[in-house]
C-alpha cells in the first residue's frame, strides 16, 4: 500500500516538474520572440514656385522584442532631379514606460552636408493617441540641435484617415550661416489616406514649411503638395 502511495506522489511530482518546465520554457520562447515593424511612404509632387517635381521616401520601423528593439528611420527628397536631403537614423530602443521607448544611436546625413550625429531621444504614444518622437542631437563638430514631431490619426471612415502633424527643428546655436539659434524649421501639415487594407493605402499629403529663424540669405516657406502610396510590412 505505501509503495503504491509513493509511486502515485512520484508521478504526480514527476507531471508537476514536467508542466513547470514547460511553462519556463514557453515564458523563455515568448520573451525571446522576435518581432518587426516597417512603414514606407513614396510620394511625389510639386513644391510651390520651384521648377520641378519633387520627390519623396521615408521609411520608418523597427526589429526586436517587448524590451529591446533596433529602430530605424531613413528620409529623402528630390526636387528638379536633384537630392534636397537623405537622412539615416539606426537607434537601440529600450522599453521604460507603456507605450515609450528610450533610444541612443547614430543619425547620418548625406544630404545637404555630410554630418554624423550622436541621436538621444524618446518616443511613444501620449495620451488620445498621438505618436510623439522627441531627439536631441549632437553634431560631429559639437553643434547641438533638437527635433520634435507630433502626428495623430483620426478616422473619418474605417478606410479614409486623416493624420496632421508638426514637426519643430531647434538649435542651441548657430549651425551656419543662415541658421540661427532657436527653432529653425517647422513643417505643419496634413496627409489624407484611403486604407484599401491595413497595409496597402494611397495618399495626399499638403504640406507648409516654414523658417522663423532664418537669416537674410535663407530658405523661404514654401507649400508641397504631394500623392503618394503607404506600404506597412
């Protein structure tokens, strides 16, 4: 009777061993779980009283887990057959808060100049759903600047999205000779989307520029106008 009773609480301690195993197991695969994210708009327009189309890419997105994730962000334009800009961001993302993530990385810029820069910075959701990226940036000659954007979607249908943003350039210095110090470029806007799924979603996109703190010799506000197509992966 007692060999039987030990048999009985030894299978029964063997089956908990085995279940608590497979649990730690399953938690690991989970934690381990590798997902991605990448967002890619290609536009193309015109920007008001420039000769010339003008043209865009930007690709936003990301690879890791719940905690540890490589961000990337790339953005370029062309107008008149030539490159405006073309920017490079790799940034090592670490969840700190719901929704936010703490990141640290390189952001390289070929476009107007050849510059390297250290990028420190947040972003998450805040409340009623805007997407907030906040940057600072250290240039490779010691210049500092900043950058902030704010874009929020509202759904006008379950297919049709409205999606307006800002974005703030700021610097703590003069960065050259037309740029002074203080926030140099905004750009406010509004990009309309018809989502044919979730994926796939052509678009039009107004957009106004503008240089509060530009000196004589500047750029000028300037309005673009462009149609483009929205691709999630």
């Amino acid at each position: 009777m007692n060999n039987n009773l030990n048999r009985i609480a030894s299978v029964r301690w063997l089956a908990a061993a085995v279940l608590g195993l497979s649990a730690l197991s399953a938690q690991a695969v989970e934690d381990e779980s590798i997902y991605s994210y990448t967002r890619v708009e290609a536009g193309t327009g015109k920007v008001r009283g420039q000769a010339g189309s003008s043209q865009s890419l930007a690709v936003d997105g990301w690879v890791g887990g719940d905690f540890n994730r490589l961000w990337y962000q790339f953005d370029g334009e062309r107008t008149g057959g030539r490159t405006e800009a073309s920017e490079l961001q790799l940034l090592y993302g670490r969840y700190i808060a719901p929704f936010w993530d703490a990141q640290v990385g390189l952001r390289h810029d070929e476009r107007p100049g050849q510059r390297t820069y250290l990028a420190v910075g947040v972003r998450g959701l805040a409340p009623y759903a805007f997407d907030v990226d906040l940057k600072l940036f250290v240039r490779n000659d010691g210049k500092v600047s900043a950058r902030t954007r704010f874009e929020n979607d509202f759904l006008l249908t379950n297919r049709f999205i409205a999606r307006p943003y800002i974005n703030v350039e700021w610097s703590a210095s003069n960065l050259d000779p037309t740029v002074r110090r203080g926030p140099y470029q905004t750009d406010v806007g509004l990009q309309a989307r018809y989502e044919f799924n979730r994926r796939v979603a052509p678009y039009v996109d107004v957009s106004r520029t503008f240089y509060p703190r530009a000196q004589s010799g500047g750029q000028r506000p300037a309005t673009t106008v462009r149609a483009g197509l929205r691709l999630i992966f």
